[in-house]
C-alpha cells in the first residue's frame, strides 16, 4: 500500500530557504516549479507533469484543450511517479543505459513505423516532440526491461512437460477462435484507489473512442510489460488471458473498444486488432505447382453437349492417377489450354477451384470442375504449406515466457509502489 508521508525535513528546509525567491516570480514560472509529487524524497515537477502531457497530446493526436489536460493529468502523474520508481530501481542496481542501447530502439521503433531513424526523427521535431522529455520515457523503459529480464529471467523455469501440455491444449482447440489483442492494463494495488484507477480507465476508454490511436495510449499509460510494444499481445488462445477478457473478447468487433475491465489484478482496456483459427491455414499462405486437362464446351453447347463433356472429364478423372498422367492425357487430346499452370498461390484461384485443390495432396488428381467455358482437371505436382509457427516449442515458451514475465513485472512494480514514499500534492 502506498504510503503518503510528511515532507521529509531537508525537503522542508529547502523549500522554505526557497520562498522568498518563488514570492518574486510571475504566477507561470511559479507553477513551473511548483512540486506535483514526492517519491521517495525524488521531486517530480509541474514542468515534468507538462512536458508529458504535451508529448502526449503530440503522441496521440488529440486536440490539446485546458479540460484534455485537466482530465488526463491525473493518469500522467501516475505513469510518471511509476517510472521514477523504476528508474530509482535501476540506478539502485546498477543499471545502465548506454547511446547504443538508445541507438538500437530508436531504430526498432522507426521500423515499426515503417520509416527510416532520419525520417522519424525528423517526423517528431516537425511535431513538437520535446526531445528531452521523449528521451527520458525512452530511457527509463529500456533500463526497466534490462532489470526485468536480469532479475526475473533466471526465476522462471519452464519445463517440457508445460511446453508439450501447451501444445497438446492447443491442438484440442484447433478450429477455434484465437485473438491478437491490444491491451491497456491499470494496476489496483489497494482498495481505496478501486475508484480513482475506474475514473483514469473511462477517461482513457473515451479517447480511444474519439479517435486517440491504440498503440500511442497503451505506450503512455499502460502498466503491462507489452506497453512498450503499443499494448499488442501477440495472438492470444482462450484460456491465457483472464477469462473476464476472454468473455469481452467474444463480444467485440474488430477495432471495437471495450469498456473497463475489472480483473483480480486491476482494469483492462482491450481491442480485438485481429482473429484467426487456432491452428487453421490460410488459404494464402499455400502455394500449389498444378497440371491441368481442360475440356472447352462447344460453342452454343446445350445441356446434352455439355453432360457429354462432363462424362468424358469424369472418365479421365477416374483413370489419370499422377501429374504425368494429366500431362500426358492433355497432351494426347491435343488440347491448347491443358498442361502445367505452373506454381501458383491458392487465394489467387477461383473460389470454385481452391475447393477442389485445397485438400489434394501431391500427385492425386482432382474431380471434375464445371465452369461456363469448360470442365476442369487439376492434378498437384507439388504443393509449399508453411510451417505452423505456432507450435514450434522455441514459440510455444516464448509466449509462456512472455506471460510469466508479464506477471512478475506487474508484481515487483507493485511491491516497489507499496514500499515507497509517495506524496502528491
């Protein structure tokens, strides 16, 4: 539980020795150096608490009015007194944050914007992005994952058995829906702040509502270790999130925004950002070699004329049991249109045809395929399925590990909060 304390004494004195200088500034400089916060004797400034709302009202894109600020001045605070626990964290044990590290997720971040490091750069000073305080966040987050991933990594043991019981639960689902979601998490560390972090989460739900990008908001204010990646999970099956949010998931549209959801840990926001089946292959994703007999109707075939065609195709069908066959055959009816279509992506075939196709394995022959011009053969000489990354155990105890670091992170930022000093004034 967070502890709200008198001014330490040399906070005091440094303070009253500095009273009659702020008497003598204009009302603007004197907010400027007015204290929001004390953590842990380490002051944040109203100055700090601006330049953050400015970096994010320029992040997300969000008309940069008195009340905006007013309302989410509260949550800024919060995201800035957590990071400077972190931060105090870090130094404590001695982590660094070096140009290379800074260098390196700069670039990462301009990639995920599809851009070079120049033009990001670029793009953030044509935006008003303050440089030092952009600089800061960046900082603190990086020297946060490199403490998370030193202290909390070697705890964690994930053995065979749990990755071979994952896979197993995850084959018993195949066909159902799972979901790559995006994610806003608000830690309620103790019973009287239930209320306040409710308030912060609606305020975040309504701009989100009103257009505020998904990926800007969860970097600002989410207290989840996937902040850092915009709030995206990564897909998701039914069973890894809280069944709460599974429930929510069910109900929401893609890009549809959810209310508040209140778990054992604290509030949610979440959106669907996209939905597969559990180990379904997209159609796209194959890529067929075919060989094919075509038999063209006669020009103002009837129906008789064209049950005729049908009959013969089925005779071939039944009697061409290779690729070669159907090569061979097409070549013998001396038919233009027959012979190899070459390597060809499955989406990219009539619908019709991918029916037919999709379950064929390599060197069977297809039935017949009637389309207005003519009957269709396919026969498949080779066919590329892409592996099913998903459950590759190298990616299976990724996501497992992901998840527990999650948990963990959540729970040693928690205890850091509880056993620290904090004053808001």
């Amino acid at each position: 539980m967070k502890k709200y304390t008198a001014k330490p004494l040399h906070l005091v004195l440094a303070l009253a020795l500095a009273v009659p200088l702020m008497t003598v500034l204009p009302a603007s400089a004197q907010d400027i150096q007015r204290i929001a916060a004390i953590v842990n004797d380490d002051v944040i400034s109203a100055r700090d608490v601006e330049k953050r709302l400015d970096l994010v009202m320029v992040q997300t894109g969000q008309p940069d009015t008195p009340e905006l600020r007013r309302r989410l001045r509260e949550r800024v605070l919060r995201s800035l007194i957590d990071e400077r626990l972190q931060t105090q964290e870090t130094q404590r044990r001695n982590i660094s944050v070096s140009e290379r590290d800074m260098d390196a997720e700069i670039e990462q971040i301009a990639r995920i914007n599809n851009v070079s490091r120049d033009a990001f750069e670029q793009q953030l000073k044509r935006m008003g992005v303050d440089r030092e305080a952009w600089g800061a966040q960046l900082k603190s987050e990086i020297a946060w994952r490199k403490l998370v991933r030193a202290r909390l990594l070697p705890t964690i043991n994930i053995s065979d058995e749990e990755i071979d019981s994952t896979i197993t639960r995850m084959k018993s689902m195949a066909g159902q829906t799972e979901y790559q979601v995006g994610e806003i998490f608000l830690s309620v560390d103790a019973p009287d702040q239930e209320e306040e972090v409710r308030r912060s989460a609606q305020r975040l739900v309504e701009q989100l509502r009103t257009g505020a990008p998904f990926p800007a908001v969860a970097r600002q204010f989410s207290q989840g270790t996937t902040a850092a990646n915009g709030g995206n999970t990564g897909w998701m099956q039914p069973g890894m999130l809280p069944e709460e949010i599974d429930a929510a998931l069910r109900d929401l549209k893609q890009g549809q925004i959810s209310e508040p959801i209140r778990t054992s840990s604290g509030f949610y926001i979440i959106t669907p950002i996209n939905r597969r089946q559990i180990l379904g292959e997209p159609a796209g994703d194959v890529t067929v070699t075919l060989n094919q007999i075509m038999l063209p109707f006669p020009p103002g075939a009837d129906g008789r004329s064209k049950a005729s065609v049908l009959a013969l195709a089925q005779t071939i069908s039944g009697t061409a049991q290779s690729c070669e066959d159907v090569d061979r055959i097409g070549k013998e009816m001396k038919s233009k249109e027959s012979g190899s279509l070459g390597t060809v992506k499955l989406r990219d075939l009539p619908a019709n045809f991918q029916a037919v196709i999709a379950p064929l394995a390599v060197g069977k022959v297809s039935s017949p395929v009637s389309t207005e011009q003519a009957v269709h053969i396919f026969a498949v000489c080779a066919r590329d399925e892409p592996k099913n990354d998903a459950l590759d155990p190298v990616v299976v105890r990724q996501t497992i590990l992901g998840r527990r670091i999650d948990v963990l992170a959540r729970r040693y930022l928690r205890d850091l909060r509880r056993d620290a000093t904090v004053e808001i004034r």
